[in-house]
C-alpha cells in the first residue's frame, strides 16, 4: 500500500509494451490499456488520499497522480483524484485565500481533464460542486450569494443523472448546512439531505474498486452528531 508512483513516471516508457487490457473504470463501455501493476498503484494512493487529513501530503498525493495520468492518459480516475486531492488540501490547508484558490483553479483543470476522458459526469459534477463550496468557504461572505446558488444548480444536475450517486445528497446537505437559517439553511433543514444520503449509501455499489466512493463516513458522522445533540437535551415535564 506504501508503494510510490514514482514507479509509473521511471517506467512509463516501457509500459506500452507490457501493457495489458483491463475493463476502464468509466461509464464508457469500451476497454483502455493500461500499465503493468497501474491499477495496484493508483488503488494505494487512492487509499492514502482518502486517509490523510494533513494539507502538505495531500498536495504531494496531488502530484503523484498527476504522475499516473501521465502514465495511463487514457483514464481519467488519476485526474478526478488529483482534483479530489487538491480540493481536500484546500479545506485543511492554513494558507492565504489567494493559495487556496490557485489550487482550486489547478483542482478544476485536473477535473477538466477527467471530463474530457469521458468520466462518470454524475461523479465530476459532485466534484465541481463541492469546489464551489470550498470557494465560498474561503470567503463566506462576499461569495456566499454566488456559490451557494451554483452549488444547488451543480448538484441537482448530478442528481438527476444518477439518483442513486448518495454524494450529490451530502454535499447538497452541506450546501444548506452552512446556510444560515433566515435563507432557509441550518441544521434542521439538512438533516433530510444526510437522512437522503445515508440511505443511498447503503444501497450504493461502486462501479470498479478505484470508483469514487468517499462521503459515508462524514455521514454517518453529520448524523451521530444530530443523535448527541437530541441526547443532551433537558427532559421536559
């Protein structure tokens, strides 16, 4: 699972010719060659991404999957992560507003990118929209009348591409969360967004192991909360 991706960039010229056919990992119904041990590798850093909240590995994850997607250009899982990668940093980083949005504009290229490989458009838009929740957080109020409204607009596209995809619902949920109540946000009003989410998480089955997977766990954990809270309030008589 340590295994580096520097791998892939040493050995990308000799790939073409161990290169094997494996099914994509896309909607596409078509197959891609792809590298000897690629699906190994990218899997293990995929895995690294989803278990590191520290802003500078992130960042070095980032352009290890830069890396891959050189390597298998024809996928666009690497760019989708490296997106996901880059937009994680931004929410844990402690940098100025300008570097977070720089690397929110490298986040949205890589997610272009994946576009234009053909990715799952339910998953990429669930992406851009969660981007559009990491600009507005950078300034909450000079750009919460913009982006909370693009938000909305981007995850009801993915919804209705996929129902059964449960991340638009969370990042939906966080959407309003993070609105304040007299603009019909709060934590009350998401609650039936993560209520939403969590069942379709449960019934959810990725389309390949390196699929975009991630969200149950904040979830559960939105929702655990909301159990503490209604715990500790007073009894009434």
């Amino acid at each position: 699972m340590k295994k580096s991706l520097f791998t892939l960039a040493l050995l990308a010229a000799g790939f073409g010719a161990s290169a094997q056919t494996i099914p994509a990992t896309t909607a596409a119904k078509t197959q891609v060659a792809m590298p000897a041990g690629y699906a190994d590798l990218l899997g293990a850093t995929i895995t690294e991404v989803m278990n590191t909240g520290d802003a500078a590995t992130l960042k070095g994850l980032a352009s290890k999957l830069e890396r891959a997607a050189a390597a298998a250009p024809a996928d666009w899982l690497p760019r989708y992560y490296q997106a996901y990668a880059l937009l994680i940093n931004v929410f844990q980083s402690k940098e100025a507003a300008d570097a977070k949005d720089k690397t929110l504009d490298q986040a949205e290229a890589a997610l272009a990118q994946a576009r234009k490989l053909g990715g799952d458009e339910s998953e990429l838009l669930t992406l851009q929209a969660y981007m559009y929740q990491a600009r507005l957080g950078i300034a909450p109020q000079q750009r919460a009348q913009k982006y909370s409204a693009m938000v909305a607009e981007t995850v009801g596209q993915a919804e209705k591409l996929n129902p059964a995809n449960p991340r638009p619902y969370l990042v939906a949920a966080n959407n309003v969360y993070y609105t304040p109540a007299m603009f019909g946000g709060g934590s009350e009003a998401a609650r039936p967004l993560y209520e939403a989410a969590k069942a379709r998480f449960a019934a959810f089955q990725p389309a390949s192991a390196l699929a975009p997977n991630w969200g149950q766990s904040q979830v559960l954990g939105r929702l655990r909360q909301y159990e503490m809270a209604a715990t500790a309030l007073p009894a009434t008589h």
